[in-house]
C-alpha cells in the first residue's frame, strides 16, 4: 500500500511539473534568482518614454518574480552614468540597466571616456525596435513628399531642420540627404524633442524630425506635414512612406534606434535567458500593451534576436556618426 501511495503521488507531481508554466519552471531552475529586490536603474529622466517603459516591466517582473523591481533614474552624460553604475554593479541579475541605443552604442563615438565599455562592461537582454521617426515640415513649405522637400531646399538654398540632439538619428539624416541629394540643410539642435517641436509651430524651423508621440501637438493641429518616415512605416500613419521607399538610398535609413536592457559582463546566462524570457512574456501584459502602443513601438524581442540586431546595425550606426565628424565630448 506504501508503495502505491508513493507512486500515486509520484505522477502526480510529475504531472504538476509538466503543467507548471514555462516562467514557472523557469523561476525553478534559478530558484537562488531573485533573492532580493532588484534595481532598474534608468540612464533618463523620469516621465519620458524609456522611464515609462521601465517602469510598466519593471511591475510586470515585479508580480512575476515576487520581488519589488525599484526603478532608479540615473540621467545625464547622454545615458553614460546609467550605464556606468550598472556596469560596476555586482552581475548577480540584480541591477539591471533600462537605456536606449544612444548609450548602447553612440556614445562610443560621441563621448570620449564614457567610463564603461559596452562589450566588455555589459550583456543586452532584450530590445524594444525604435518605431519610425517622422520627418515633418511646416506648413508654409509646401512639402509633402520626399521629393517635395529636396526642390524645396534647392529652391531656399539653406534650410532649418530641427534634431533632438547633436549626434542623434535626425542629426544624422541631415548629414545623408546632404551628400546623396547636394544639399544644405542646416541642424539646429534641441534639447530634446519638446523645444524642437515648438520650433515647427513658431515658425523658426522649417522641419524638424522626432517620434510620432512627440509630434502630436503638432499633427493635431495641423501646424506640420509629415512628409516621410525614417526607415519604417508608423501604423497610425500607414500612407507616409519611408525615406527608402521615395528613393532615399543610405544604408542608415534601414536601422532604427531601440530601448533595451542589459546587465553586468559577469551576470550568468541562465539569469540573463530567465530576464529575457520575462520581458518577451511582459508583452502580453496588459500594462506593458499600452505603453508599447502609445509610442508607436514593437513587441521587446530575446536576448537572440537582440543581440543579432544590435549586432548587425552597429556598424552602420558608427559609420553614420563618425561621418558626421564631430569631436567626442
């Protein structure tokens, strides 16, 4: 009877087990995973779009994993002291880094001592595709298509095209549409996206280009067209094509930038596989549906599919900076 017992409750547990949900299992197999509180530390303010993400899979995590994910802004230096602090941090899965790819990889071009090595201080998780950025011009341009924009900016000569930064994706988008089309245009640069759009309805720019989020005070007023999209279609706007679909031929309005996470070099993989498996999971999450859709951004792809991205755009990205041949700060 001892033996039966045994048995019974033998399959029964196996059969639990097989039941049991792969995140679950996943939890079993790192059981010593997390065993405190874990820090997300945020290399940008709070209430912008990467603090938001963070925060909505950083509570995804949280009721995953039954552990409290702290979110910790640590901005300045273009996301380089984020990066630094997580780059010190112990790699025991328990501080991770929420940024985006200007620190990930721009600012091994832009900043000369960021004080952390992306490949050797650092291991991406998982990424979030960038959405489109769009290129939008005032009214009084008249532009309303890629071809528009370049007889108008041969017509005027100079033209004031607004960025969110020096050296960021705009910046860059100028530098090309300079060389393939013999232009002008002149970047006047932000600090961030807000101020540039202002420039748009004020009059001071005559385009300026960010995300489809940001634009809005402008689309809705009907203050800015958009006349293209940097290198995928945005679905609120599927009839505006991308600069490569209207003849647009630089290798750089193929990628687009992404907010990801990653932790210390010396973090073991199977922590690394059970964070990226929670933050593909985190897609379905209701929270995490929401702040992806208001931002216009893909689902967060596994740490295979990340890293092959990151892998196979990093030289376009460095080769696009460099060409702008600006001095590292």
């Amino acid at each position: 009877m001892s033996a039966k017992f045994n048995r019974r409750h033998f399959i029964a547990a196996g059969t639990a087990a097989a039941a049991m949900p792969l995140l679950s299992r996943g939890a079993s197999a790192q059981a010593a995973w997390p065993s405190r509180n874990i820090r997300m530390v945020v290399s940008y303010p709070a209430g912008g779009q990467t603090d938001l993400l963070a925060r909505a899979f950083g509570d995804f995590i949280s009721r995953q994993v039954g552990k409290t994910v702290v979110i910790e802004n640590k901005a300045g230096a273009s996301g380089s002291i984020g990066a630094q602090e997580v780059a010190r941090a112990e790699g025991d899965g328990h501080t991770i880094l929420c940024s985006i790819s200007t620190t990930y990889v721009m600012n091994r071009v832009m900043i000369k001592n960021p004080g952390y090595d992306m490949d050797k201080d650092l291991t991406l998780v998982s990424i979030i595709p960038g959405a489109g950025l769009l290129l939008v011009a005032s009214p009084a341009s008249g532009v309303k298509t890629l071809d528009d924009f370049v007889a108008f900016a041969r017509k005027k000569g100079q033209v004031n095209f607004g960025t969110y930064s020096a050296g960021s994706a705009p910046h860059m988008t100028i530098n090309e549409l300079n060389k393939q089309y013999d232009l002008k245009i002149e970047p006047i640069h932000y600090r961030g996206e807000a101020p540039m759009w202002t420039g748009i309805l004020d009059g001071t720019l005559d385009v300026a280009m960010g995300s489809y989020t940001a634009a809005q005070a402008v689309l809705t007023g009907d203050k800015g067209t958009v006349f293209a999209v940097h290198s995928k279609k945005v679905d609120a706007i599927p009839n505006v094509k991308t600069l490569p679909e209207q003849g647009a031929t630089s290798k750089f309005f193929t990628i687009s930038g992404f907010t990801g996470w990653a932790v210390p070099k010396a973090t073991p993989q199977p922590i690394v596989d059970r964070l990226s498996e929670l933050f593909v999971a985190a897609n379905a999450d209701p929270k995490v549906k929401e702040v992806l859709s208001t931002f216009a951004l893909e689902p967060t792809l596994g740490f295979k599919a990340s890293n092959e991205l990151y892998q196979r755009e990093l030289p376009t990205w460095i080769e696009s900076a460099k060409a702008l041949g600006l001095e590292p700060a």
